[in-house]
C-alpha cells in the first residue's frame, strides 16, 4: 500500500480527488483520500467533476483497472495523458492502495455539458469564449 499511497501523491491524483488536500498543505485525510470532489472544474468542454476513485477501482479487477489507466481519455483538467505512462507496477500498486481505503462514499456530480447551468459548485478555468 505505501507504493500506492506514494503513487497518488506524485501522480497528482489527489490535488484534485480528494477534498481539501491543496489547503491542508498536502496532508492526505483518509477518511476522505480519492473521494473525488463537488466542485467541479469548467471550461469550453464543459463542466467535469475529480471522479471517485474509490468507487471507479471497486468497480474494476486489478487487471481491468491496469487495462482502463492504459486506455482511458477524458475531458479537462485531467491529464489522463499522463497516467498512460504510469509503469504497470505503479497502476497495481495504485489500485491495491485504493482498495485498502474502505468505504467508498458518494459519487461525484455528473459531467455537466457546454452551455448548461451546474448545480455544484465549479471554478471556471477557461471562458467558453476566449475575448479578441
């Protein structure tokens, strides 16, 4: 688990999956560690929600989990690029760390698409018209 834990800090996954990190300095809560987040990030693809990861890896065997971060794109700020490169070790090792945070809690807000209103709350990252 210590590999996995070390894995979401350097791999940025907790910046934005888990409520409170940036403020608390970078101190991993537990209790709300890869819970994804209610505020949402919003540009001209929309508005996107930090998944929760907890949920998305209880969903998935570890081999399914290692074949979906080989694989997966999805919409900004997550830089899924990235997590292609993850060597497999560090995929499993993220995923058994996952795993051993217990109860999974709520799933975030849905994607909420150009042009329509969000009921969470979101910080806009790029208008959806940049000015001339």
């Amino acid at each position: 688990m210590e590999r996995g834990a070390h894995i979401a800090i350097i791999g940025g996954c907790h910046d934005c999956h888990t409520t409170g990190y940036a403020q608390s300095e970078g101190q991993v809560d537990p209790a709300a560690a890869l819970k994804g987040d209610s505020v949402g990030f919003q540009g001209p693809w929309g508005t996107t929600y930090p998944t929760n990861l907890r949920i998305l890896a209880g969903q998935k065997s570890e081999d399914q989990w290692v074949d979906y971060l080989k694989s997966f794109k999805t919409r900004p700020p997550m830089p899924w690029f990235n997590v292609h490169h993850f060597a497999e070790s560090d995929m499993r090792s993220l995923y058994q760390y996952i795993k051993s945070l217990g109860e999974t809690g709520d799933p975030a807000p849905e994607f909420v698409p150009p042009g329509q209103k969000p009921s969470a709350p979101y910080i806009v990252m790029a208008p959806p018209q940049m000015p001339e």
